[in-house]
C-alpha cells in the first residue's frame, strides 16, 4: 500500500489517549513509507497522526474543504494541501489518493466517509480495503450494530467480513495489506441472492 487515507475525529476535547493512537498510527504510517491521506486539520486525533507521520519524516497530503481552511483547524505544515470547493469534492479527492482507508474514533464526519467507503465497496464501486482501528473498544457498539442488522437481513455476512477490525495498527496494516475483494459478495448484493 502507498497511501492510506485515515478517518478521525478532530475534536480536542478527547482522551489523551486517543491522540496518543493517533501520533503512535502516524509514527508506523510514516516507518512503513506510507503517504497519510486525510481531512487537513491541525486538531483532534487529525492533528495528532498528521504530526507522528512528520515527526518520523513521512509524507502527509491533506485535502480540506474551503468553508474550514481557516487559521484554527487548517495544518500549515503538511506536505501537500489540497483545498476543494464542496464537502463531496473533498471525500472524492481523498478516495482517489487512497490505496486503502481506516477509521480511528470520530464523530459524524469519520461515520460518514467510513459508512460512504464500506458503501462503495459494497457495491463494486471499489476494491480497496477498509479496516477499523478499535481503540479503547469505540467501536464496539457499531460492530454489534453490523452483526445486529447482518442477523435481522440487511447487511450479507460477506460485507461484514470484507472488514478489518484490530485493537493495534499493526494488525491492522497487514490484514489490510492481505486483502482480497470478495468479487462474488457483491453479485450476492447487486442480484439479491440468498
């Protein structure tokens, strides 16, 4: 993989230790030569794994929105920003960078483009991977929400399975970098086969 766009929250009103993740998450991103794609900002766990990819010398390229380039969120020191116009424009360019995706705990905007991401590979519209990265165990009620709606018919067990979940990002990277598209899970779900 030579980029990994990453999905997080930006809040700083967090426990520390989800910043530490996310400057621990950068630190490895950046050893292993991976090129960090992600959302521009110098707050939240954003900030944090920016700031471990370039304390370690990695590349960062940080595509932003203009209605939030300002002075308080926007990272000066980032490789490469990259400003869109819209909301949409700006999740279309950092698909486009992006070998593979993961979420770190967030807020609305990490469900967002995590659920728009799983969405689009479900469908055939991607073959990249997508892993979880459960720190602290954040995501556990979405993974019982998945399994949940997977035994009541609304999610097949191979779109469920199509995802990487790990407590650590080693783990994570290299379930990331074993994975193969499920070509036969997304003509279950386009045709309605049982």
């Amino acid at each position: 993989m030579r980029s990994l766009c990453v999905y997080c929250g930006s809040s700083n009103f967090v426990d520390k230790a989800y910043l530490d993740v996310g400057r621990h998450v950068g630190n490895v991103l950046a050893e292993k030569g991976i090129i960090l794609i992600y959302g521009g900002s110098k707050t939240g766990i954003m900030g944090a794994v920016a700031d471990g990819v370039l304390e370690k010398k990695g590349k960062v390229i940080g595509v932003n929105v203009k209605l939030m380039d300002t002075s308080e969120l926007t990272h000066h020191g980032l490789t490469e920003m990259i400003i869109t116009d819209t909301i949409q424009e700006r999740k279309s360019k950092m698909f486009t960078l992006s070998d593979g995706f993961i979420a770190l705990p967030g807020g609305f905007g990490t469900f967002d483009e995590l659920f728009e991401t799983i969405t689009w590979a479900q469908i055939g519209e991607h073959e990249k991977p997508i892993g979880i990265l459960n720190t602290k165990n954040y995501y556990d009620p979405m993974l019982k929400m998945f399994m949940h709606a997977g035994e009541e018919g609304f999610i097949f067990k191979e779109h469920i399975e199509m995802l990487c979940v790990a407590e650590e990002i080693e783990p994570l990277l290299a379930c990331l970098s074993n994975h193969r598209p499920n070509k036969s899970a997304v003509d279950r779900w386009m045709k309605q086969i049982k």
